[in-house]
C-alpha cells in the first residue's frame, strides 16, 4: 500500500505543521521590517550636536539629499528611501539607545553610513546578531570589516585607517628619508590602526620620543600641549596625525603657541577636512585666511576627488543635488557632503541591484558577491568579498593649497592601493567608470 | 537576596571595626514534619496556615476568599546562615510573594486579591540558608505535594528571585509534573559558577591593584562560624576601599604594585577595569553611563562611577555567596592559573570606556601587570564540585517566564540570556530531531501521533529598563546622589509593581494555557508597562563566563 500521497496530503491539509519551519522562513525574508513596498527605511547615527559633532553633522543632510533626488526620480524598484537620524552626541551609551529606537520604534531596514568608530563598536555585535545590514560605516577601524565571520553584515563606508596609512607612510618614507618623522595620535582602535598601518609601511616610531599619543576625548579638555613638546624637543620634522578633526585642530593651534614648526604636517582623511578644521578654529576666534594658512602645505589622502575640484564631473553632480535638494542647516559643500552624497549613491546603487525583493539577507549577499563591481565618486574600487567588507582599497595623496583645496601631490592624480593586511602598496589601475548623465546609478 | 541589606552591611563595615557579637546558629531540624496551624482573617477571610516540613523548616500557605484554583509557591534567594553587624539570621517565612526593595513594594496583597493562593517556607537545611540548593530542591517539591494534598489546585506555579533560578530549573527538571510554570525573577539561571568566577575575578584583580592582603575567593571554604568571619575579615578590607573611592572618586594614582606606582593611573581606572572584567553594570542606581558635567566630564567617567555604586553588592555577593557555596564543594573552588584577563574584555569595553581607563597605554599596563602577577590555584575536587552545582539540562517544557533588570548588580542580567540561549538551542535540537521523525513518518497515524509532540518554544524573558539618563548633578556639577535613583532597570529584585504583576499574570496565564503568551500579546503587555523592553530581541551583555 503506498501511503505517501495520502500522508502528504493529511499533513498539509490538516496541520501545515511540516510546512511551518519553510513558511515562516519565507515570510520572514518576505516582510523584513523596514521595506514595504513603497518604502526603504535606513537609519543613521552620529553626533549631530556635541563637541564631536562640527563637519561629521553634515553627512545626514547630505544622504538624505541625494536619497531625496533618488525619490524624485521615482525611487528604487517604486520605493522611496526613508533616512532616519539619530543623535548619539558621539556617547556610545546613547549609541545603544538611539540603536535600539531606530530597531524598534523606527522599524529600519538597515543601519547606515553611522559614523564613529568608538561608539559603532558599541552596538556592532548586537546588529550583527540580529543579522540587519550594516551598510557604509563612516569609520576606516579594519577591525570592523576584516573578519566577515566575526561581524557578517557590517560593510565599511571609508577606505580602512590601515590601508591610508600604508599608502601614506610609503609616500612619507621615501619622500622624507632625510627627516625624523612622528605621530601624534588617539589611543583607540582609530589611532592603534593608522599606526599599524605605518608601521607597516616601515616608519618606526620610538615611544614617549617621536611617538606621542593622547586619550581620544581629552583634546579640548586636557589640551596637546605635552604631546606636541615631546615631538618638538625630540626633533620631529615631519609630524603625522591619526586622530579626528578636533584634536588636529588643537594640534595646529598649540604648536603655533610653544613655536613649533614641523617641515610637515601629515594628517589620516578624517581628520583633516578643511572646513571642519576652519569650523572649529573659528569658534575659537582664528579667522578663516588663518586657518587655511595653517593648513596649507598639510599632506593628506583621498579616495574620492577633493570637493574644490571643479572639473570632477561626480562633484559637479553632486553638488548641483545637494544646491537643489540638501535642506539641512549648513550645506556648504566639503569633504563631508562629498561623503554623505556618494555613500547614499552607493547605496542606492546597492538596493537596486538587489532588485524587487528585498531582504536583509539579499541585500548582505548582493554586497559580498558584488559590491566590487559597484562604482561610485572614489577612484579606488570597493574591496567587497566574501573575505573582506573592507570598502576602498586605495587612496591618492595631495596637498593643500592655500584655498584649502587638497590638490594633488605633484600636480599629478595617482591613487595607490593596498590591503589592510600586509599586502605591498601599488599603483592602481582602476578606471573610474563615468556617472551617467541623471546622476543615477546603473546597475545590472 | 531581600534579606541581606548590604548597602548597610557595607555601611556598617565602612563605619566601624567589626564587632564579635554571639553567634546563634541554626536549630537542627526536627525529624518530622508538623500539621500546619490555621488562622482565618476576620476581616479578609484569607485564611494563613503555618506549618513545619518534615525537616522542620518553617512554611506559609495563605488562601483568599476568592481563591481560584491558581497556587503560587516562592522560593526565596540566598541568605547567609551567620548573622553579622546590622543582620540577624532569620527565622521562618519572610516573604510570601515578590517584593521590590527600590520601591519598597510587597505584592502579597494584591495577588491575594486577584485569588492567588500563596506558598512560601524557609529553606533551611543542616543549619544553613545558603547554597543548600539540592536541599531547597526537595523541599520545595515536598512543600508542593503536601499542599496539593491539602488544597484543590488546579494550577500550580513554582516562581522565585536570584537564588531561586538555581533551585527552579533543576525542581522542575526532576519534578516535571509538580508545576505548571516556572518564574525566575532576576535569577542565576542556574550554575552560580559564572558569576562566582566574575566575583573572584574582581577580588583577584583588586588583590593585584589596591590591597595585596585581599584574599578573595581563597578566604572562603572553612566551614561554620570560623569561616563566615574570615571572609568578613576581608570584605571589610575591599569596603574601606570603597569607602574611600566613594570619597575621592578614586582620583589618586595607583600605589601598587611596583610596576604601576609611577604611572599615574588613577585607582578609579583600575577599578572600572576590574568591572568591566568582571561584567559588572556600566549603570547604577544614580549613574546612567552617559551623563557629562563640569565634574564628570566623558562618558566613561560616569561609567566608572557606576561601577563603583555597583562595586560593593557585587563583591559581597561574591563574598557571602562564595562562602555558602564553599560550605558545599570546599575550600579552592576558584582558579584563575589559565584565565586571559585581556580576553575578558570586549571590543566595545575598550572603544566606549577608553577615556575612563586613561587611554591604551595604561590599559596595556594594567593587563600586562595582571597577566605577571601570580595566579589562584584552585582544588580540583572543589572546581570539579563547583561546576557541577545546580546544572541543569534546560529541556522543561513547561512554560518558563523570567524578569531581570538591565543593570541588575547583583546577579547580572547576563544570567537571563543565558537561560533563553540555552533553551533555545535545546529547543532547536528537539525540534530537528522532530522534523527528521516527522518526515521519516510513513503513515498518517504516525504523522498525526507526532503532531501532538511537536515541541514549542516555552520560554518568555522580560526586562526592566532604566530611562536614557537619569544622574543628577550638583549646580558645581558634583555627581547628586541624593537625588531619586532610575525608577527602572537597576538593583537586585527591584521592580515596580506593574512590572512585578505583569510577571505574575504571565506565570498564571502560561499555566493555564501551556504555554507562554505569544510574541504579540507579550509585546502588548509589555508595552503597557513603563520601562519594560519594548525590543523583543533585546539581549543585555553576556556574562563573561558561559559554562
């Protein structure tokens, strides 16, 4: 006697017990909290107000911008994308709170672009585990993105801290041979990773002498004055800073008081937007021409174009979306507009080639097997993988002249890339593929 | 642990030298049990009985007038069997049903009122109160049965706080058919051993930084009187030292060990290295861990604070409770020879509370000095008894409902997730081992026997929490510690009493049916309470150690 057709068909009908393990997979993956089928809803922290918050406050303005511009042109696959922000004064204890309201309350779809690595690492594990997306962090700490194993659905938003710093030790150690050359940087993951990657690069720095740090958070309180003494009476030529915009501001301002003139200064990306250095200086009464004079002559990376770079057809793009679409309370356009806006066309980019049905799930898998191919304003590819969540893999080094734009090291645009392990530094060959006329990305 | 008022011990240890006072140590018990004696109340007709178990320990039943057929039995925490400066040994049922010491809440009356019968008793066995948790185990299952034989119950709910957790799972494992659901309210759930070993962690390290002359968890395992005053004897050393920090908010710099004493590090960075390898809360009764002022001016400084609030009842936890369990599995039950005091701390303890540890140079310090120093050894016999005490399986399927505090200090609130983890993944080996049944299953009597056994997930974990912030600071902005405390989420069985009866009504709903209320109905109910988790997924930090 064959039982089996009967059985099935008792089972289904009666008690779709055996079925329920498949179903309420597939309604769980179908009905994804924060994706209807009008709406993509993301959600963002940083420190919009706050002694941390000058410059970083305005990447929220500029992603809703151009997810604004995206939603005007009819959206992803007929959805919108919603941006929600939360202000986490850059305290990690308000980093879990305001996380678990956009969780719960705002019901997000995927974290996005949160900036800071000291407060991200305070919510990573439990985003992970609760398997959301984590898309575009605005923190270069390799250690988020290097092990896909420990932090699945994590992907970084800003070439890795290591990575510049290789690129930029190798430019500093051949370039300087001559000259003694030291850091001062913040005694966190930010600065133990830039200084690895220098390391790596094959500067030596000697502790208490040519090597002077300070605990991320004391720069306005406790000041830098002993640091940059300690680099100054140990001869430092060439001064490299791994520490956030802040703390090179003070920097600057204290060796200008004891006297203190470096043949360079050196600073990692994220701490060397110029208009947050001049925002900050200002609202300590340093005019504008003073600060851009301070700066200038200052060493730094990019993996995107400088936004004064008027010939760059993503920065004409993008700027013209933030003039028509950025409503927020400052929309000058710098580094951190730049950022804001191209992270969002990323990530726009990312949920249509993901497609109609989206899920958490798709939209971590689409990244890991092809978010490589993905392009943006940078001119170095996404490191995207299976191995790694690492985003550029390299960055050009430029100088900055005295209207504060960073201008290419020898007049010449070369991007190097590298790896956050100990991969050699070399000349890429990426070719930046042209943004198309709308300003949208196409993606297959 | 209602009944150890620590803050006064701490107070009391702080204030003065100890002071030896005679001892009264508890009567042997009876060998057999007495009928209880019954009162009917004129004005509620709620009718008491107290009666004696057959090793003499004292129980309690109260019926209302309005009894429903609903019995609720409570197992208390732990309670030291020596009394000592501000605390007597107590004699008897001191409690009935959950209180909140915070909010100076007994809920007692209203569960009568809604026709809860009610159980308690005193477990005391071989003169002790305090880890005789296989003893509690029979007694609760004797108090259980004798009460059935005496009252018409038509569902029964074995429910208790913090010691109870290890005293419940294993009951309701070996007596599967004595209850119908199971509350855990701030729990140990079950072994003691994981946060024993945080407790001593925290000692051993104050050993290393503070006072060499600490013994910690190696004052502890002579047995009796001797040894209850040993362990005093050294907590008092660890309370002048909070005392002091309580003072000067541990600003001075470390004067030990050798290594450290000219590196500047201020003792209060030490210490909050020390909680954070320990897994102690990063929020206290007045400290949220966020709030910033003049004074208190980062985060982490906040944090540390809290820590120091949490400090005292986490150690004396540590010290009390370790003491009880040395009276079970003997001297040497801790053992740090392999520990990795850097692993113990996470990625996020070392990004969000940088600034308040003085910055990676002294991190790297303080661990190297911990690594170098030298290191407990514990006896086998005792280590292999320790971590076999109260183990349980986690494989009840009757409906198990826990309440924890987000910033619980005394047993950490890691201790509920790891409860729910535990089920859960014993829930998902019985529910594969089903599907594979379930499919090999060749005949529709087969399928439809094997629909009836299918296994559910039974487990419901709920949390107070505190508000975002809540410290209050001074106009100089000197930390206010008069002010009100967080109205949620901190101390030890410190609950409000909606939701403490939220608890309860779950436990009688679960019995009733089975099973816990589904995700949507919990989530309605919870939201109707202030400050319980709205985030069904929410987890609070693990404890450092899992076994």
């Amino acid at each position: 006697m064959n039982l089996r057709k009967p059985l099935i068909l008792t089972v289904v009908a009666s008690a779709l017990v055996g079925s329920l393990a498949i179903s309420s997979i597939s309604a769980s993956a179908a009905s994804d909290p924060g994706v209807s089928s009008s709406e993509i809803v993301l959600g963002m922290q940083l420190p919009q107000t706050g002694a941390a918050s000058p410059g970083y406050n305005k990447v929220d303005d500029a992603a809703r911008a151009y997810f604004d511009y995206v939603n005007s042109k009819g959206g992803v696959n007929g959805r919108s994308i919603k941006l929600v922000v939360k202000d986490d004064t850059y305290k990690a204890g308000l980093t879990i709170s305001t996380a678990s309201k956009l969780i719960n309350e705002d019901k997000i779809f995927a974290f996005f672009g949160s900036i800071g690595t000291q407060t991200h690492v305070s919510i990573i594990k439990d985003i992970n585990r609760r398997k959301i997306p984590d898309i575009f962090v605005n923190s270069g700490y390799s250690g988020f993105y290097t092990d896909p194993k420990k932090y699945p659905t994590t992907f970084g938003g800003l070439g890795t801290y290591t990575v510049e710093a290789k690129i930029l030790g190798k430019y500093l150690k051949e370039k300087y041979a001559d000259k003694k050359i030291g850091i001062l940087y913040q005694s966190d993951d930010f600065g133990r990773n830039a200084v690895a990657g220098f390391t790596a690069a094959g500067l030596k720095f000697e502790a208490k002498k040519t090597s002077a740090s300070f605990i991320a958070g004391t720069q306005g309180s406790i000041g830098l004055a002993s640091q940059l003494s300690q680099l100054k009476a140990n001869g430092v030529d060439i001064v490299i800073i791994a520490a956030v915009s802040s703390a090179t501001a003070v920097a600057y301002a204290t060796a200008s008081a004891i006297a203190y003139k470096p043949t360079k200064w050196a600073v990692i990306s994220v701490g060397a937007d110029a208009t947050t250095f001049q925002t900050i200086l200002g609202s300590k009464g340093v005019p504008a021409a003073t600060s851009a004079a301070m700066l200038a002559g200052t060493i730094s990376a990019s993996h995107a174009p400088a936004p004064g770079d008027a010939t760059d057809e993503y920065v004409t793009a993008f700027k013209k979306i933030n003039d028509d679409f950025n409503k927020g309370a400052d929309k000058r356009w710098d580094n951190n507009v730049m950022q804001g806006m191209n992270i969002a066309y990323l990530a726009t980019s990312a949920l249509m080639g993901v497609g109609k049905d989206l899920t958490r799930a798709k939209l971590v898998a689409y990244l890991e097997d092809n978010g490589s191919k993905l392009s943006s304003a940078a001119f170095a590819p996404l490191g995207y993988s299976k191995s790694t969540h690492e985003a550029f893999t390299g960055f050009w080094l430029g100088e900055y002249d005295a209207t504060t734009l960073l201008a290419p090291i020898d007049g010449k645009r070369v991007v190097y890339t590298t790896d956050s392990g100990s991969g050699a530094v070399t000349v890429s060959n990426y070719m930046r593929p042209a943004i198309a006329a709308d300003a949208l990305p196409k993606v297959a | 642990m209602k009944n150890i008022n620590l803050k006064r011990l701490i107070a009391t240890l702080g204030a003065s030298a100890m002071i030896s006072t005679g001892l009264v140590v508890a009567v042997a018990a009876p060998a057999q049990a007495a009928e209880p004696v019954c009162v009917t109340d004129a004005k509620t007709s709620t009718i008491t009985c107290d009666g004696k178990l057959s090793n003499g320990a004292a129980y309690k039943t109260m019926v209302p007038s309005n009894y429903g057929g609903t019995f609720y039995f409570w197992q208390h925490g732990i309670r030291p069997s020596y009394p000592y400066p501000g605390y007597t040994v107590p004699k008897g049922v001191e409690q009935m049903a959950p209180t909140s010491v915070n909010h100076k809440i007994d809920t007692t009356k209203s569960m009568l009122t809604l026709g809860y019968g009610l159980a308690s008793y005193d477990c005391s066995s071989t003169g002790l109160h305090g880890w005789n948790t296989s003893d509690c185990v029979e007694m609760l299952n004797e108090l259980v049965t004798i009460t059935k034989a005496r009252i018409s119950i038509q569902k029964t709910i074995v429910y208790g706080a913090s010691m109870a957790g290890a005293i419940l799972t294993p009951f309701i494992e070996k007596y599967p058919n004595a209850a119908d659901a199971v509350g855990i309210l701030a729990g140990v759930t079950p072994s003691i051993n994981n946060e024993l070993k945080s407790g001593c962690d925290m000692l051993y390290i104050f050993s290393v930084f503070f006072d060499p002359t600490i013994k910690g968890c190696t004052a502890m395992g002579t047995k009796g009187v001797p040894g209850h005053y040993a362990v005093l004897g050294d907590f008092a050393k660890v309370v002048t030292l909070l005392t002091q920090w309580s003072k000067d908010s541990g600003s001075l710099p470390l004067a030990y060990p050798a290594a450290l004493a000219t590196s500047g590090i201020p003792q209060r960075s030490a210490l909050l290295l020390a909680g954070l390898i320990a897994g102690l809360p990063t929020k206290s009764a007045n400290f949220d861990g966020i709030s910033t002022s003049a004074l208190v001016p980062e985060q982490s400084i906040n944090a540390t604070l809290a820590v120091l609030q949490n400090a005292g009842e986490l150690l004396g936890t540590a010290y009390f409770g370790g003491q009880a369990v040395s009276e079970v599995v003997g001297a040497g039950f801790y053992d740090n020879t392999k520990t990795d005091f850097a692993a113990l701390l996470s990625d996020a303890d070392l990004g969000r509370f940088n600034l308040g540890l003085s910055g990676d140079d002294a991190i790297n310090g303080m661990l190297a000095t911990l690594a170098a120093s030298p290191r407990v050894t514990g006896d086998a016999t005792a280590l292999a008894k320790v971590a076999a005490l109260d183990k349980s399986k986690f494989d009840t399927s009757k409906p198990v409902v826990l309440l924890s505090n987000e910033a619980d200090r005394l047993v950490l609130p890691g201790n509920t997730p790891l409860y729910l983890n535990k089920a859960r993944a014993v829930y998902e080996s019985k529910l594969a081992a089903w599907r594979s049944k379930f499919k090999a299953a060749t005949t529709t009597s087969q399928a439809s026997a094997l629909l009836k056994s299918k296994p559910i997930w039974n487990t419901v974990a709920m949390y107070a929490m505190t508000p975002e912030t809540y410290t209050k600071f001074t106009a100089a902005g000197l930390p206010d510690t008069t002010a009100a405390i967080s109205p949620s989420g901190v101390g030890h069985e410190s609950f409000t009493k909606d939701q403490l009866m939220l608890w309860v009504r779950t436990l009688a709903s679960s019995a009733k049916t089975g099973r816990v209320p589904s995700s949507g109905v919990m989530a309605a109910n919870m939201a109707g309470v202030v400050n319980l988790n709205t985030d069904p997924d929410y987890q609070p930090n693990e404890l450092k150690y899992q076994d």
